[in-house]
C-alpha cells in the first residue's frame, strides 16, 4: 500500500515537472533507472532521498502523512496539470496576480 501511494505520488511529480526522469536522478544523485522504480513501486527511495525529491518536484511532503492515495490528483485532467506547470514557471509577482484573479471570480 505505502509503495503504491508514493509511486503515485512520484509518479505525479515527475508528470508536473518539467524535467525528465534522467535530469530528475541526476539532480538527487541517482541512476535514472532507480527514479523509474520508484515510479513504477519496483522499490522506495531512501528516506533522505525521498525528502530530496519531493523538495525538487515540489511535493509537499507535510501532508503526505494524511494521504490515503493520490486519487484526488489523478483527477486533474491535461489542462489542468498544464496550468499548474505555467504557474509553477511564473515569477512571484505573475504568481500574486494569478492567485488575485482567482480570488476576484471567487467572490
């Protein structure tokens, strides 16, 4: 079951960068095939190499200790994960406006 989820959950990591798997292991210190079995739950990274990648895909791992599964995530449909990634790439102040606009259609 833990190795389901985070396979999942690096999985949809991975899916959000917009690095390859390869320069994803290269920048945690792995061979690329290892980040493949992690995805694929083949094995569990390390825990300090699991805090190494998420902090790298921009996973928050203060909430993963709640996290059941990732079907909530699986949810996002193409546009989505495209938004996502293009806040992601905005500055923080394109960042402020985005969240400001957003806040504005709420109301």
């Amino acid at each position: 079951m833990l190795a389901d989820v985070i396979a999942q959950v690096i999985g949809f990591g991975i899916e959000m960068s917009d690095m390859s798997v390869k320069e994803i292991a290269k920048e945690i210190g792995v061979n690329y095939r290892q980040v493949y079995r992690w995805r694929n739950g083949e094995t569990l990274p390390d825990i300090l190499t699991f805090f190494k990648l998420c902090e790298l895909l921009k996973i928050d791992i203060s909430k993963f200790h709640t996290l059941k599964d990732v079907s909530d995530l699986s949810l996002l449909d193409k546009k989505e994960i495209r938004l996502i990634k293009y806040y992601r790439r905005c500055s923080k102040m394109e960042q402020d406006k985005i969240i400001k606009i957003i806040q504005a259609l709420e109301e």
